[in-house]
C-alpha cells in the first residue's frame, strides 16, 4: 500500500480531534477528504505529515512506519504538503521561493524549468516578491514549491479556498496536470465537491473526526444523504449556500 493510515487518534493538548482514522491510497491515485469547516480534514494531513502525530494508531508511507517520524525525515521519503495558509516568504521572489524548495538529495524531474511549464503565469513574475501577488497565484506558487523536492505524494489542504471561479479553474487545471501527465499521487482537502468529483478516483468523507464514508466516484455520486448530511451538497454538486 501506497500509503495507508490505520484507526489514528489526535489530539490538540487534552481536545481528542481524530477517533480512529482509516484512509488507504494506491500509487497514482488522487483521493479527497472531504468535509465541512472544523470536521477534522486538516488535522488528518497534518498526522500524516508529522505536525500534529497522532497519539493512537499509526501511519505507513511505502511500507514503512512514519507515525514518530520527524517532519523532514517525512518529506525527505517523498511526501510534499501544502498548507492552507500557503506559507510562501513575501519578500522573496516568485524564484528565490521555488528555490529554496529545491532538496539537494531528491533529484527528479521537478526542476525550477518545468514548474514555469506547468505554472505558466509564475514564469511572467519570477521577479515579483511574493507578498505581491494575488491569492490565486500565491497558491500556484505554494504547490510549485511543493514539487520542487520531487514528491512522490503530494498533499493539498483546501487549495481552491477563497479563490475566483476563473483562478479556481485555471489552478484547477493543473492540478489536474500534476496528477495525469507528471503521474504524481494526490491527497486532497477540499469543501469544492465538483471539483474533487472531477480530479479524484475516491472519496472520503469526514465529520467531527470521524469518517463518514469512502468509496468511489460513483458510490459518492449516488449516495445523496452522504452529500446533503455531511456537505450540504442538494441534488447535485454544488454547495448550498
């Protein structure tokens, strides 16, 4: 298993947040977890990635038991993490950033070159300080970095947050790339339900820290009390607003 997450339990101090996580990816597939504000999909990522470890349960990357692993023994294997908050430095440029994404000990196919190819917008403001650039390409410029230590799992929490429907489909788009002609496999958090329907192979459903459901695209497709209970998704994809 490509990665495999089993009955994992967080906790922030004496706040008991995961009861028992289950998640499974294969190589090559993208799968979301989906769920409201506050239901658990962040902390999820961040057991996976060290920031938060789970206290109960563990966490298997290739094989291999990374649930006490240090952050950047977890992102040396080859998982790659994006945070909500993007993280990006401000005063950098769009360059300077996506260099110091580089790892000198995990060298791919993910150069500074082929992010510009698959970014084209961050190669018009390679120049440009991070803090001047819009949400959106903020965004862009957070996951380009990501890929830079050539992961072999990229993780996404909530990339799509508070961006314009035109911005949404453009970094919607290549995200899409990343998955089907750079073959990266992708963990996503999102609340954009069409979107994740479109990207990803399977679902995953959360709540209050427990999952709710899983199952494929067409499973989640024809299982409304799933979508109107835990996402507010009525007769179709969209969200209620």
């Amino acid at each position: 298993m490509f990665l495999k997450v089993q009955d994992i339990h967080t906790y922030y101090g004496t706040s008991h947040i995961l009861f028992g996580i289950n998640l499974e990816i294969e190589e090559g597939e993208a799968v979301a977890l989906l769920g409201r504000n506050g239901a658990g999909k962040t902390t999820t990522l961040r057991s996976i990635m060290g920031l938060t470890p789970p206290r109960q349960g563990k966490v298997f990357f290739l094989g291999k038991d990374i649930t006490a692993a240090p952050v950047h023994r977890i992102a040396q294997m080859g998982i790659g993490y994006v945070p909500e908050n993007r993280m990006i430095f401000p005063d950098l440029t769009v360059l300077e950033n996506l260099s110091l994404g580089i790892h000198p000990r995990r060298v791919g196919k993910f150069t500074v070159e082929t992010a510009f190819e698959i970014f084209p917008r961050l190669a018009h403001m390679k120049d440009r300080p991070g803090g001047l650039m819009s949400g959106g390409e903020q965004q862009m410029l957070a996951i380009a970095r990501s890929i830079m230590i050539n992961p072999k799992l990229l993780m996404l929490d909530e990339p799509l947050e508070g961006l314009s429907p035109l911005v949404v489909r453009e970094l919607g788009t290549r995200i899409k790339d990343l998955k089907e002609q750079e073959g990266l496999t992708i963990l996503l958090s999102e609340q954009n339900v069409g979107f994740a329907m479109d990207l990803c192979n399977a679902i995953y459903v959360i709540d209050k820290g427990n999952i709710k459901f899983h199952g494929s695209i067409a499973e989640f497709r024809g299982n409304e009390d799933v979508r109107e209970k835990y996402l507010s998704v009525h007769g179709g994809t969209k969200r209620k607003r």
